[in-house]
C-alpha cells in the first residue's frame, strides 16, 4: 500500500494511503489546486477514493456465513446467534433476528427444533 504525506499552502499535514493509483490521483489533485481553490470541496472521485468501500450483507447472509464456518454445529438460540454476528463486528438485535431465521428455515438452509422450551437453530 502506498503512503503519501502532503504539506498544504496553509500549514496543514495530509497523510494519503491506498494503491499508488490512489495516492498518485490525489496527489495530482491537491498539487494541481491552484491559489484560492482549497476551500474548495473535493471532487467526487477524491471523495469516493478517501472512504473505505464495505458494503454489508443481508442478515440472512451473514448468518449463512456463521453456518459456513460451523458455529450451528451445536444447537443456538437467538441470543447466541446475536452474539455471534456481534463477534463479527454486526450488531441485530433478537427482535430482527428471529425473522431473520423464520426466512432461513422456510429456505431450509438451517433447521430448528425445541429445546427446553425455545427454539434453537442448527444444521
């Protein structure tokens, strides 16, 4: 990855990281502002190029991905899948979670059964 750090006009530091594409675009650009401009906004592409690009699964995909890695290899409730995907960096609250499962069970990609009086959810 490479790293860029830039001195403005005005005294300010920028530090740059991403591909040398990245870096070489923005450097371009602050290089290429002329007197006045930098109270300028950035343009789109600098934008787009200064926040990281995540995009979030669906809950039901990420729970897929729970099963992938065999976290239903033993029985879960609710609660615990919720841990899970909180463990991951998700955060789903029970509430959300049990239609979430309901739509999983209905595509039989996990089964249910009950278990001490709640349901829990497994392979």
């Amino acid at each position: 990855m490479a790293k860029a750090t830039i001195k403005s006009k005005s005294g300010a530091v920028i530090t740059v990281e991403g591909t040398e594409r990245e870096v070489s675009k923005i450097v371009a650009m602050v290089e290429g502002a002329g007197a006045g401009e930098h109270d300028k906004k950035l343009p789109r592409e600098a934008r787009a190029l200064s926040r990281p690009h995540r995009k979030r699964g669906a809950a039901s995909d990420l729970v897929l991905e729970l099963k992938e890695e065999g976290f239903f290899d033993k029985p879960k409730g609710l609660t615990e899948i919720s841990k899970g995907l909180e463990e991951k960096g998700y955060i789903y609250p029970v509430t959300t979670l049990s239609g979430v499962m309901l739509s999983l069970l209905h595509r039989r990609a996990l089964g249910r059964k009950k278990l001490d009086g709640r349901w829990v959810y497994g392979k």
